[in-house]
C-alpha cells in the first residue's frame, strides 16, 4: 500500500507540473465508466488511469469479497493511433463459506491493445465519435487468476455529444476465450452510457454495461447498472469514482471505485 501511494503522490505531482506539454484540450479518459472513449492520447503522449476496485458478491451460502487495483497505461503512437496496457494489477479475494474462510492473492492477467480513432464526432450534424480497440488477454496472471491462452477482442466505440452538455455512448464488441472446460467459445459485449456535464469540472454518467454476453454453459451473461462522478482536478488530471450493481446472478451484487488519471 505505501508502494501504490507513492506512485499516486508522484503521478499527481508531475501531472500539476507538466501541463505545457499538453494543448487546451482537457484530458479524456476511459473510467470510469465501461464504455471506453472514442479520444486518443496524441502522439508523444502518455497517459495512466489507476484505481482501487472493490467487489461483494453472494452464491448461495458463498460469499466472497475481491479487491484489485484496475491500471490502464495508453501510449500515443500518432495523431489516431495509441498503444494499450491493461491488468486489474493486485488482486486479494476473500471467500466464505460454513464458517471457513479461503483467502487468495496474485496478479491478473495482462491485456495488450491498440486504439484506432477513426473520426471525430460532429454536435451539429449529430454524427458520432468512432473509434476501434482490438486487445489480447495474455494468460501472465497468477494462480486462480489466471486466464486460459490468449483471448482477443474487438469493440467499436461511438460518442456522441448534445447540447447542454448531455453526451451519450454506445460500445458493441466480441471476445473470444475459452470456458472451464476449455472449449473456444465467442461471446459479445453491449453497453450503453447516457453522461452529463454538471460543472466546467464535473461530470457524471449512468450506464448499462453487458460485459459478457454468453450462454450459460460458457460462463453466463455480466450485466451491471453503473454510475459515477469524474472531476477535473487540473487540465491533465482527474479523479473518479463509480458504483455498479448487478442486475444478473453471474454479475457481483455490489461494486465501487476510485481513481486517478493523470496526461503527460
């Protein structure tokens, strides 16, 4: 823990320092929402959105109780183009059952990605942001935690901004990974995000997230209902938080978080 506050304390300070390396533009991050952003960094920049994640569930007579700290690393390699790391990072999980508790800790698996953004989005014509992200999850994690070989995915990405400062997402994809058995299976991933600007600063959102669309035998459907807060601290840094609830049995019953994204 004093590791992860270190790093937070140095990012917040080179984030205040080095805002002439930026233009006018504000950051724009992917959290803590679901739906991810149609922006890309910029070439020659860099930009790293971290976070504590916490998630209670019940199956049963189950309980369990999961904490990670959720990091997303972009690196622009043009002015479309930018380049993804991604981990839920440190993982602890706590489970009971009959009075015996289990606990595990390790690393999650690592996902490698790329950001296409395809065009900019038009208020007054009402056309869309786009852009493209293809990612692999690479099985790098540890113990229980780690996945099954690699399992790619693709998800488009449309963003739409309104007057009033109302703005709106919508991001459908396909994964492909494979279930306790080990058979390859294909899945999809639907969600939708209505956001609101409330301050020059703050601005909050409500989603429906369906983060894994499947059949029961791969695993079942994830689907939340997702809100939260991002408040601009300074022109390349926020802070977030967000709670979800799901609304399916294969979905944890609560979820939150906070976190800090910081553009160089």
């Amino acid at each position: 823990m004093k590791t992860r506050t270190a790093l937070l304390q140095g990012l917040l300070a080179l984030a205040l320092t080095g805002h002439t390396w930026a233009d006018d533009e504000t950051i724009a991050t992917d959290r803590p929402d679901f739906v991810e952003s149609s922006d890309v960094v910029g070439k020659g920049r860099w930009q790293i959105e971290t976070s504590l994640a916490w998630e209670r569930d019940r199956v049963g007579s189950v309980k369990a109780r999961l904490a990670s700290t959720p990091t997303l690393l972009r690196i622009g390699v043009g002015d479309t183009w930018e380049l993804r790391f991604e981990t839920d990072g440190r993982l602890r999980l706590r489970s009971e059952e009959a009075g015996v508790t289990t606990r595990e800790r390790g690393w999650s698996d690592l996902s490698a990605g790329i950001k296409w953004h395809q065009r900019d989005g038009d208020e007054d014509a009402g056309t869309p942001g786009l852009a493209w992200l293809l990612h692999v999850d690479m099985d790098s994690g540890s113990g229980a935690f780690r996945g099954q070989g690699l399992r790619p995915s693709l998800r488009l990405v449309a963003e739409w901004e309104f007057a009033g400062g109302w703005s709106a997402g919508l991001m459908p994809g396909l994964y492909r990974d494979r279930d306790e058995d080990g058979r390859h299976f294909v899945g999809a991933i639907l969600a939708g995000v209505v956001g609101k600007s409330l301050t020059d600063k703050l601005r909050g959102f409500v989603e429906l997230s369906g983060q894994q669309l499947t059949s029961r035998r791969h695993g079942g459907s994830v689907v939340t209902l997702d809100a939260g807060l991002a408040y601009l601290l300074e022109r390349n840094l926020q802070v977030d938080m967000a709670v979800a609830h799901g609304i399916n049995k294969n979905a944890p019953d609560l979820a939150w978080t906070v976190g800090l994204s910081a553009r160089f």
